[in-house]
C-alpha cells in the first residue's frame, strides 16, 4: 500500500479500511514530489513520475517476493464489505492473469464477454477497453519484472500504462476486470470524500502527440486487439459496479489490522 510519509492522515484512513476487511497490509513510502523526482521524464509533471516510481517500488516488491501474485493500493482505496475474503486467497487468480484491475472508475468500458466464475458472486472478465485510475490492482510476478524492465523513462502516467490498450506495457499483458469491483477511490464514494490524496493525481490536460507517436499508439493498440482475435465477442458496459455494501459502511468488527513490519 502507497503512503507518502507527509500523509498521517491518510494512512489512519487507510489502515482503518484493511482493518474492517482483516487484510494486513505493507506500507510502502511513496516517492514524494514535494521533495523532487527521481528523474525528468516530459511530457509527465513532477507529480506523475513520483507516483509511476511509488508504483515501480511496488512491483519491485513482488518481482522480488515468493509469490506468484501481488496486490498493490494506493491510500485512498475503499473496499467492498467482502473484499477480505479475496484478498486473502488467491487460488481464484485466473492462470493467465497478467493483471487483474480490482477497482472501477465508474466510467464506460469495453470488457470481454466471458465471465469467469471466481468466488463469492465475483467474475474476472478480459479488460480490452481504457479503463483508467491505479488505486487497486493485482500483478503476477512476472509482469512485474516485465513491467520494471520497460518503464525506467516512464512515458505515460501509471495507470495509463497499465490499463490503457494502446499502450506497449499495457497491450502486452493479459488484463483482466474483476466484476463487480471489490475497491474504488474514497473520492467516488464517501460523502466528505476524506482527506485529498496526494497519490493519484487528476488527469493532466490532453497533450499534443508528434505524428510518430500517434503512429505507435495506434500500432500498438492494433497489437492489442491481435493478442486479443481469439478473444470472445465483447460488450461495453456503461460502468464497473462497485460491490455493496462498503467496509465502512458494513456490521463487520474485526480485530486491528496494522501495517506488517
């Protein structure tokens, strides 16, 4: 889990929401821009690179880890009142899972149409549309490593390289969409939205692409959908549900959950 160590007050929040679910969880320091980026990457800010190397500590993490799957939050995720029970097993992963997006962002999306049964009424259906934000999202450890060998100049902000299809680092993977979503971002769902987050950032402006890198994109994007022909039909669905009821929100009193050592 992102934190940066300026945000006190996030990481109350968030330590609270994994505790409701019984997850622990591992903070990771968030690189912070207040204190300068790590390098220069235009078109991205300042804010955009810390955060795409907070994410590339993460993946760094589960490159180096045991397991064969890692779940990386930012600290202004909200989970469903189940999300624990996921969580906390991960034999429901399909095999060929790259990345699994846990979270929704409420916007319209084109998914595959095969549902694949995991467990408690949850389905993982193939991501072939932009489906934007990186606040909950698992990857196997093999995408991790592939992931940190390709953006040592990131190119496009974190989530953008994760889940959007034209996209090298994204259209390589297999992507799936966990249905309905077990997390979103505190901002679509609590009434006084907390404390603003200092990890993911508003997208920026649209930028303007030099004619090779439009060329690239709609390459890559065309790779995309190659890795995909045998895919079955797909449906644009108007928005990912979230699951209800929240954590916050749900009769649940587990015991505290704190940040593993």
């Amino acid at each position: 889990m992102i934190n940066l160590d300026r945000s006190a007050d996030r990481l109350a929040g968030v330590t609270a929401e994994f505790s409701r679910i019984g997850i622990p969880f591992e903070r990771v320091a968030g690189v912070d821009a207040a204190i300068g980026a790590p390098i220069v990457a235009p078109p991205l800010t300042e804010a955009e690179v810390c955060c795409f190397f907070s994410h590339r500590l993460c993946w760094q993490i589960i490159a180096d880890g045991p397991d064969r799957y890692g779940a990386v939050f930012e600290d202004d995720v909200v989970f469903s009142h189940d999300a624990g029970s996921l969580l906390a097993d991960g034999s429901w992963i399909p095999p060929d899972a790259d990345i699994i997006k846990l979270e929704t962002f409420f916007n319209r999306v084109r998914l595959g149409s095969q549902h694949v049964a995991v467990a408690a009424g949850y389905s993982a259906r193939r991501l072939l549309g932009q489906h934007l934000g990186s606040c909950g999202y698992v990857v196997s450890k093999s995408a991790a490593k592939w992931l940190l060998s390709k953006t040592k100049l990131p190119k496009a902000a974190v989530d953008v390289a994760l889940f959007a299809p034209n996209q090298t680092t994204a259209a390589r993977n297999t992507t799936y969409q966990l249905m309905p979503a077990l997390c979103a971002q505190v901002q679509f769902v609590s009434e006084n939205r907390g404390p603003a987050t200092l990890i993911q950032f508003a997208p920026q402006p649209p930028r303007n692409k030099r004619f090779i890198d439009r060329i690239q994109a709609e390459a890559t994007r065309a790779l995309a959908q190659l890795r995909n022909r045998n895919s079955f039909a797909t449906e644009k669905v108007d928005a990912v549900p979230l699951r209800f009821p929240l954590a916050m929100e749900a009769n649940t009193d587990p015991n505290p959950v704190q940040a593993l050592p």
